[in-house]
C-alpha cells in the first residue's frame, strides 16, 4: 500500500511518477501494481520476456501492429510500448478505493470525429458495397468521441478509474495505464487470448442489448436472446475465433457457453474457447491479431476494408494490453484483454474514446449508430461525460441473468451447431482407415476457415498442409488438393488471386488429382465447367440452411455473396459427367461432383454446419477410395 500512496502523492503535487500499471482482473478482490521503465520495440517478437517466474513485461500493442501480418491499416505510427516491470505490489480493492482521488471528472468540449448522419452514411455504404459484394460476412468501424480534460490528465485518469471500480461491472480488466507519453483508462469485457499451463483461451463476445431506460425488464432481454441479428453476429465472431484457435492450439478450440457479459449499461452475449498449445506467447499474441468482435470477417479482407471507410488511424483501439510472464513451474503466461470501452488521454489532457459497432446483413444504420453511443456509456459515465447507470450499475439485469427462460434461451443457441467444436475431442482419436497417412493440401484463399477445415481433415485421418494461394510448388506429393474459400468475386477477369484459382483448378482437373473445392473455391471450379456465378441479391453471410446433397438433407452454413446457378441436376462437361446439388427454386448450386473432383458452396467446417463431417466424410470416400493393399508401399502406406 505504501508503493501505492507514495505514487499517488507525487501525481497530487503534479509530479509525474513515472510509467505504471494499476488493474484489477475479473474475479479478483485486488488489485496488481506495475512499476518500471518504457520501452518501444518494433515487433511483438522484440516484447522482452525475461525468464524470472511472475508477471514480467506489459505491452501496449497498437492496432497497427495488424501490419506485421502484412495487413492494411491507415498506419498513424502508434508505438508499441513495454512497461517492464521491475516491482508488482498486490493491494486490496478496499485499500484503492479509499486511496484513489474521489472527485468528478470535468471535460469540455466532446464531440465525435465522426457526426451520427456521417457514421450512419457509413453503415449503409458498407452493407451495399462491401457486405452486398461478397467481401466478408462483417465488419467493424469505429468512430472516436474527443474531448480536453480539465485539471491534471494524470488525476482525472486515476479518479476516472475509481469511478469504474465502484460503477462498472462485468470487465475483464479494469485499468489504469500511464507510459509517460500517453495514459489509458477503462474496463474492457473481453479477454483477447491468455495462456496459462499450456491452456489458450479465447472470448468472442458479440450481440449488444442495450436496456431501455436502463430498467431491462424480462421479455426484452428474451426478445434479444431470440433476435436473428445478435444470433447470428456472435455466431460468426465464434467462427471467425475458432479460425484463430485452429492456429495456435494444436487440436483447435471446443466452444464453452454461451453466457450473458452483464456490464453498467449494456450486456452482452459470449462464448469461451479452450485448446491447448505449445507457442510462444508473443507467437500467439501475432496469430491473434486482432479479434473479429473489433474488425471482421474474413480477416485479412475486413481489414481492407476498415483502411478504405475509416479516415483516421485506430491507435490502440482494438489492439490489446498483454501481461507476459512465467509461472513457478517456467511455463510462459499470458492474459491479454482488448482494448475497447477505453480512454486515451495525453499529457496535455486530450481526450481520446473509440468505439464501434459490428455491421452485419441485418444491420440498421440507426441501430449500429445507436450501439455505438451505448457501448461508449460506461467510460464516459466515469469521465463526467455521460449519465451513471441506473442503481450504480447493479440494478435488475442481474436478476434476469439468472432467471430460468434466459438459461434456457442462451442454451439453446447451441442445439443447430455442430458438435465437433462442441464436444471435447481426445487428441490421439484414430481417423477414418482409408484416410490415415494419406495426404491433403489446402490452398488458402485469404480465408482462414481453412484452419478450421486442416482440423476436420486431421481428425478424418489425414495429415494436411496449408499453402497461401500466391506460393507455387509441387502437388504430386498429395493425394488430395483443397481449393479453399476466401472473400472476392469469383468473375474477376484480372484480380491476381482469381487467375491463380483458375489456374490452380484449371491444372487438377485435367490431371485427374483428386480436388475438394470449398465456398470461393467451389464457385471457381463451377465457372470452369461452364456454370454462370450471380451475385445473391440478399447475400449469405453467416446463414445455416438445410440443403438436399445428393440424397440426404444437410444443414451447413453459408458465408457467400456469389453463387454458380443450373436448370439441371446433370452436366456434361469435358470432364465427365457432374452432378449437381442444387435448389430447386432458384437453381443455386449448393454442390457437385464429378470424376475425382466435388465442390460445396458451403462451409462443412463451420460451428454452422452440424452434419458438416459427414459430408466431409461422404465426399472423401468417393475421392480417396481405400487404396489396395497391393497398391501400398512404404513410402506411400497408411500409418
């Protein structure tokens, strides 16, 4: 305690104490105090991790760091700065309130950057001409409130703080950051990604009630849980972060929930991966740049698509705060919230809070307006700049959670999604006999379900590489090539990756390789073998359907804008006959197969897709026939 008065009282006498950390992390009575130098490093790779057991380095990871993936971002040169902690004191929350300063928060002058007729401007250009073009399934934009602080930026932030200790409820991290150039303060819900004992976690979280009149009663907040938009939305964040688990743990993610994340005022649904891993944390830290809940769907694309709507640089919204240390046993740790329902403040006492909305296909220009200002309501409350939550945050929202419909309601958002992410899955489960040992390549479309699809295909029994879609080489070392999905339009003449589909598929047809092609894939394939593509007047983003596939009914889900359509179940092509699944009202073509080759408009990898593996399974077996055992040889024999 003492470490901590001594700080405080050199920010009273205007003293700058130097760089420090004071959070409280989710389920914890205390609070961590961080003391030590700042530095900047280039990379997540340069983070130092010194090998001594405990909370080591904090890292304040800018969104730019996206470019480090070589993704697009308006670059505005926020640096990534490391607080490297030298002393860490643990003080009882009791002791931090009665010690923080108890004064309003005064700021003058707040306005967003972003007007609400501009931001809602936005919406709609986004739906039409990214969401209606078939360049993801979501995205988000965010907007920034600015304002001067009045009084010493370093008290209003440690007040600031206190405000949200007492007010707000359901934060991951609540925080106070001050690197000497810069100081954040919030309360973020959602864990990014942590590692502790091998165990990585992840916490999609999506769908945004907001109360009216901030008294919830118990039929609104049912009316959300049974609202296809929210659904839907936090659906595909799940999918879209079950992508990033297939990543960095080595069996991918199970899905754990859904709960509700009740905050001051707002809730929100979430769910929680667990799988177990073996990298480097700051490894970890890169393959999860950054979270869908804060940019979209399919990554590298939603990120194209920020840099051209939004005209500012993000800073360190949506980047993440990371304490990396060891555990008594050596074991590399890390806990990473995101940085989201925070403030950055200068040292000459601007004013910073970002915040945005996730735009889906059902979106509303007034309601993603709306939950942009509601997602803002808890850190404004604690800088003076906005109303506090009815009843100090704690009112009768709590009840509903608890209530038996709501249990219910959220249960049973998990009956229409597969099992295979649902269930635990032992990781040394024996494959499928003809397919064990034998091998699969995907081409990677700037998609990562394909991380997702190399789990499905490993659990099937085969051992499976990914390959970007612009690296050339060999196929002659697979006994099966996946084509695999990715935003873009299918038709495109000259887009540089749809000529490499085209030829990729163009090559395996006329050798007869056996080929699997999936969403963008599939849609290129059907175009070589004469099908028109059309682009979905209402597009299939994040959609579950039940389809006829060749005699049997299948629910998948669908994330495509285009679709190859036919008047026939039969076509005869150069290469054989095809036949094709398709619906009959309209003619799209949910899939085909023909001589070594199929296609799926679909996603059989999807948390959408229950009877995604048994399609999985059924296509493999007419393409990779159990070889004779007369055919085996060491080289090429099953294991």
């Amino acid at each position: 305690m003492t470490h901590l008065t001594d700080l405080l009282a050199a920010v009273a006498r205007g003293v700058d104490p130097g760089p420090f950390a004071l959070l409280r992390r989710d389920g914890t009575d205390d609070l961590e105090l961080f003391t030590g130098p700042v530095d900047a490093v280039d990379r997540l790779a340069d983070i130092p991790l010194p090998p001594e057991p405990g909370a080591r380095t904090l890292a304040v990871v800018p969104y730019r760091q996206i470019t480090e993936r070589g993704f697009a971002c308006v670059d505005d040169s926020a640096p990534l700065e490391c607080l490297q902690i030298r002393e860490s004191h643990r003080i009882a929350l009791a002791d931090v309130l009665a010690a923080l300063p108890d004064e309003p928060v005064r700021a003058v002058d707040a306005a967003f950057d972003v007007t609400d007729e501009e931001y809602a401007g936005t919406v709609r250009r986004v739906l039409a001409e990214e969401i209606g073009h078939g360049e993801g399934a979501n995205f988000v934009i965010h907007r920034a409130l600015h304002a001067t602080v009045q009084g010493p930026p370093l008290v209003a932030a440690l007040a600031a703080l206190r405000r949200l200790l007492v007010a707000e409820r359901g934060a991951y991290w609540t925080f106070v950051v001050h690197t000497g150039t810069r100081t954040l303060v919030g309360a973020s819900p959602e864990r990014h990604v942590s590692v502790d004992d091998g165990l990585v976690m992840m916490n999609p979280i999506s769908g945004t009630f907001r109360p009216a009149g901030g008294a919830p009663d118990r039929a609104a907040l049912l009316r959300f849980l049974a609202d296809p938009k929210e659904v839907e939305e936090l659906y595909m964040v799940l999918d879209e972060e079950l992508k990033m688990m297939a990543t960095v743990a080595e069996h991918g993610g199970q899905v754990i929930g859904p709960y509700l994340k009740e905050m001051s005022h707002l809730a929100h649904t979430e769910y929680l991966l667990a799988g177990r891993g073996t990298r480097d944390v700051r490894e970890v830290l890169r393959e999860t740049m950054f979270a869908p809940t804060v940019t979209g769907s399919p990554m590298e694309n939603a990120c194209r698509v920020i840099a051209r709507h939004e005209r500012v640089g993000r800073g360190y919204y949506a980047g993440v705060l990371a304490l990396l240390g060891h555990d008594d046993a050596g074991r590399q740790t890390l806990d990473a919230p995101i940085l989201i329902r925070t403030a950055e403040i200068s040292p000459t006492g601007r004013l910073r809070v970002p915040v945005g909305a996730t735009l889906v296909r059902h979106s509303t220009a007034a309601g993603e307006v709306a939950e942009t200002h509601a997602k803002a309501a808890g850190v404004l409350a604690a800088l003076g700049l906005g109303p506090a939550a009815p009843g100090g945050g704690r009112g009768p929202l709590a009840r509903l959670a608890d209530d038996p419909a709501v249990r219910d309601a959220l249960a049973a958002r998990n009956a229409p999604l597969a099992r295979f992410w649902l269930d635990q899955r032992a990781p040394d489960a024996p494959g499928l006999p003809g397919l064990v040992g034998r091998r699969a390549l995907i081409v990677d479309a700037e998609d990562t379900f394909t991380g997702m699809l190399a789990h499905q295909l490993g659990a099937l029994g085969l051992a499976v590489t990914l390959r970007p879609w612009h690296d050339s080489g060999p196929l002659d070392a697979y006994d099966l090539v996946v084509a695999g999905p990715g935003p873009g339009d299918p038709d495109s003449p000259d887009e540089p990756k749809m000529v490499a589909l085209r030829e990729l598929l163009t090559g395996l047809l006329a050798s007869g390789r056996p080929t699997l092609a999936v969403c963008l894939g599939h849609q290129v394939l059907a175009g070589l073998l004469g099908l028109p593509l059309h682009r979905r007047e209402a597009p299939y983003q994040g959609l579950q359907r039940e389809v006829p596939l060749f005699g049997h009914v299948r629910r998948v889900g669908f994330y495509s804008t285009f679709t190859a359509r036919a008047d026939a179940d039969r076509l005869d092509t150069a290469y054989g006959p095809v036949e094709l699944a398709r619906d009959v009202r309209d003619g799209a073509v949910h899939a085909l197969r023909g001589r070594g080759f199929a296609g799926v408009q679909f996603h059989p990898e999807s948390v959408l897709s229950p009877d995604g593996i048994a399609v999985l399974t059924e296509l493999l077996d007419d393409l990779l026939p159990a070889p004779h055992p007369d055919e085996l040889s060491p080289a090429r024999g099953r294991a």
